[in-house]
C-alpha cells in the first residue's frame, strides 16, 4: 500500500501530496513500534479507552477536512 501512494504521489499532477504521504506513513511506523498498539486498536474497535477528538489530535484537522471536501 505504501508503495503505491508513493508512486501515485510522485506522479506530476499529485507531487504536492508526497510530504503528506511520507509523514502518515512515519506516524503509521511510530503507532505499529508502540508495544500497545495491538491493545490499544482491539480497544479501539470495541469503543473502549482513552478518546482523543480529531480536532484536538491534529490540531489544523478542520482546515485538512475543508481541503478534501474541495478536491
């Protein structure tokens, strides 16, 4: 998967989209390291543990949402 976006990233028409790509995939690479990531995601699913709102998580995420609607 990563080495598709990748490539689609580097296309002429999606090359501003590279920076993104590499830095989800970096905290994609920190999370899967984190030894509780595996309890943490079952948690997750099953709609138990610590709750971070989006905004708060990524704070400009408002501004990113506004930006795929316009795409």
């Amino acid at each position: 998967m990563f080495l598709a976006q990748y490539h689609e990233a580097r296309e002429p028409e999606g090359y501003h989209q590279l920076p993104e790509v590499l830095k989800l995939w970096w905290l994609n690479s920190l999370a899967f390291a984190d030894p509780a990531y595996d309890q943490r995601a079952e948690d997750a699913a099953r709609g138990v543990g610590e709750v971070v709102p989006m905004e708060q998580a990524i704070p400009d995420w408002e501004k990113r949402l506004a930006q795929m609607r316009r795409s």
